[in-house]
C-alpha cells in the first residue's frame, strides 16, 4: 500500500471515531516557501484560521526563496496524481498549470464572495484561465519603489529625488559628499528590478505594457526603448564597484548604515528597516522609483489550487480560497511580509506610512492605467522571456562599451527567440 493510500486509509478510520460534525472538515495540504521570519509568522496564521474552522492543515514547507525547489517538488507529486491542495504559484506559470487540466475552478468562492468587485482587473486576471478563477491573490508587493537614508540626503543638500534628473543631480552631490548614490546588488533579478523602474519612467505605463506584457516589437525595437537603456546606463553609474553577486538586503543594509543614500527595490526591503527598528518617514522614506509617481509595477503572490478527488478535502480547499481574501488574513499576512492587501476596500489605518502610501497609489493606478505587472518579478510574461531580458540586461550593466541601440536590437532578438 501507498504512502498515499494510508494516509488516507488513516483518515478514514479517524474519521469514523469522530463527532458528526467534525467528519464535515477535509485535510487541506499547502504547498508554499514561506520559510522564515515574517513569511512564516503569517503561514502559521493561515493554519490557525483553517484549523479554527476544523480542518486539518498539513505544512508543505520547501524552503528556497525563489520557489524553485518546490516547483520541482510540486512537479513530482502532481505527475504522479497526488498534488496538494494549494501551491504557491505566481504570474503566467499559473495559466500552464491550468492549461494542463491540474487546476480546479473556484468560481463559486469568487462569486459568493465578491472578487471581482474586490481585486482590479489586471490582477483577477493572472488568477484566471479561460475566465475562470483557478488561483487566489495573497497580497501584492510594489516593486518600483526607492528607499533612502533622510540624515544622508539632508547632509549632502539634497532632496528625495521625482524624477530621473533629479536623481542624477543628487547622485553627483551625494558623491561629491563621499557617500555611494544607489545601493544595488550585482544580480540579474535586481539589475532587472532597476531596468523595469527606469522602462517605467521613461516609456510610461502603455507603452511599458506594450512592451513586456503584449511583446509589440514595434515597440520593443525603437528609439524609446533605445532611451530606457541610455537612461539605465547613466543610473547604474551611480552604483558602486562592489555590487557583484551583493544581495538585495545586503544592498538595504548600506542605506540602513547611511554608507549609501538609496535604494531602487520592491517593498519587502521594508522588513530590513523594520527589523533594525526604524520608522518610515522618519528614520527612513520610500518613495516612487524616480519618473514612476502615481504608476505602480506589482509583484502578487498567489496560491493555485488542484484538483481532488475527497469531497471533504475540495471543502477545506474552497474555506482556503475564501480564507485567504478575508480581511483579518489579509491584515496579519500583509503586516508581516511588508506587502499591501490585495483587496481594494480594507481599512489601512493600521498599516504604516509607506503600506498606506502603496495602497493610495495602488488604488489610483488601478483607476487611471498606472497599474503594470513586474516582468523582473514574473508577472507580465513567461520565465522564458523573463530569462531572455535577465540576460540582456545583466550583460548590458557588465559592459564596458554600453551601447543602447546594440541593446535594443538584442533585446528585441532575445524576446522574439522566446515567443
């Protein structure tokens, strides 16, 4: 007999020792990396709300932070025909899961509880496949933000800089002053992050999504994107000679200790500041990526959900979804993870200054077309054209001839490959 199949032998004869009302509760199995500190703070938090409702939560945990362990896993099992529950999945992956037929409809939950009146377009829509709800948004993380130290911007003479040239002038005093302008880690993720930022500035949110979500090579291949790579030069100047291989919080920790002024990262940067118990708008202050105001470039995590074949385990997995979008865990879990709810209508009063700035934002973009998926953070495409940009990309920052129009054309090249 199967592991699988004793577990559930298991279970059945617990099940017939139970109360009536307890044989209603399923196992529900969540696969996820939230491994560590905050992230798994607000796991634990899940697991006591679904066991307050009388389900049996069964950790999954596979630690790695960028998931790729667990995909390897979650590949294994769902193969063989035992998936969990629940998978952590984010971005266009969660469209090939379904495509596959792995994932289950949770268009009774979505409309019992009112999501589509609750999460903004651009967003219910990377949880769908084929208009249907097969995953659940957990959060979601502004990307494009800056960080800055107030007490070294102020000694140097300088303000929190709005747009790209105001960058460059306070980068040339801050250097002058002895201090390192931007903080960076030498990665293709983080060179990515910085790119999608100055895209963003320079190209604006339509032509940016015409670009990295609808891949219009008229757009991609043009003097405009010929700009985004100029301008990217010129800010990636600012960042010291030891950034290679440096990661992010490394990166943060500079700001943090005042040996550099700023920071270009998404908001879970804020957990470092936090954990050296500063307080935004005093001892720290996020702000718009330079040339982004009012524009937002979102990362989500989400859980996809599979397909079972136990009645009362397909319940526990529909209180999950519904769990998940209430507002006491989109309270606990964004409080720890640095993130903002992914609900539109939650009372942010006691969330602090940059959260509530980020749903402001959030909100406004949604509105106005300001709102953008992250391609640095899988959001607006596939890792295949993910990977392809990281590649250009890093390969642009390590050049010693930085050429933007050879730039362009490589990328261009490089997407066109990965259709």
């Amino acid at each position: 007999m199967t592991m699988f199949k004793k577990t559930l032998a298991a279970a059945a004869v617990s099940a017939a020792l139970l109360p009536a009302q307890a044989i209603q509760a399923g196992e529900v199995e969540v696969l996820h990396w939230w491994t560590a500190g905050g992230e798994a703070r607000a796991a634990a938090a899940l697991k006591e709300m679904m066991e307050e409702q009388g389900h049996t939560w069964k950790d999954f945990a596979v630690a790695g932070g960028g998931g790729e362990a667990a995909m390897t896993v979650l590949k294994t099992r769902a193969v063989s025909g035992n998936p969990p529950a629940a998978a952590q999945i984010k971005g266009l992956d969660i469209r090939e899961w379904a495509k596959l037929g792995f994932l289950t409809s949770l268009d009774d939950v979505a409309e019992a509880n009112q999501w589509d009146q609750l999460i903004p377009p651009v967003i219910a829509d990377v949880m769908q496949y084929e208009d249907s709800y097969v995953a659940v948004p957990v959060n979601v993380h502004r990307v494009n933000w800056l960080w800055a130290n107030p007490e070294v911007l102020e000694s140097a003479g300088v303000a929190v800089p709005k747009t790209l040239e105001e960058f460059y002038a306070a980068a040339e005093k801050l250097e002058a002053d002895g201090v390192i302008p931007l903080a960076h880690g030498g990665q293709p993720w983080q060179d990515a992050t910085v790119f999608e930022a100055v895209a963003l500035a320079v190209m604006g949110p339509e032509d940016f999504a015409s670009a990295f979500v609808e891949h219009d090579m008229d757009v991609i291949n043009s003097a405009r994107m010929e700009e985004v790579f100029a301008e990217f030069a010129k800010v990636m100047s600012y960042v010291d000679d030891d950034a290679a291989g440096r990661d992010w919080n490394t990166a943060t920790g500079m700001v943090i200790r005042g040996e550099a002024a700023m920071q270009i990262m998404g908001d879970w940067a804020k957990g470092e500041f936090t954990a050296a118990g500063l307080t935004p708008g005093e001892d720290y202050i996020c702000a718009p990526a330079p040339g982004t105001g009012g524009q937002f470039t979102f990362n989500v995590d989400s859980f996809a959900m599979f397909s079972l074949s136990d009645d009362d385990n397909t319940k526990a997995q529909k209180d999950l979804a519904r769990t998940i979008m209430e507002p006491e865990f989109q309270t606990v879990f964004n409080k720890a993870k640095g993130s903002i709810p992914v609900r539109t209508d939650m009372d942010m009063s006691g969330f602090d200054a940059c959260a509530q700035a980020s749903m402001d934002t959030f909100k406004s973009s949604a509105d106005d077309g300001g709102l953008v998926p992250s391609f640095a953070h899988g959001l607006a495409t596939t890792s295949y054209v993910q990977g392809q940009i990281f590649d250009v990309v890093t390969n642009f920052v390590n050049s010693d001839n930085k050429d933007p129009a050879r730039a362009t054309d490589q990328l261009a090249a490089a997407i066109q490959a990965a259709l």
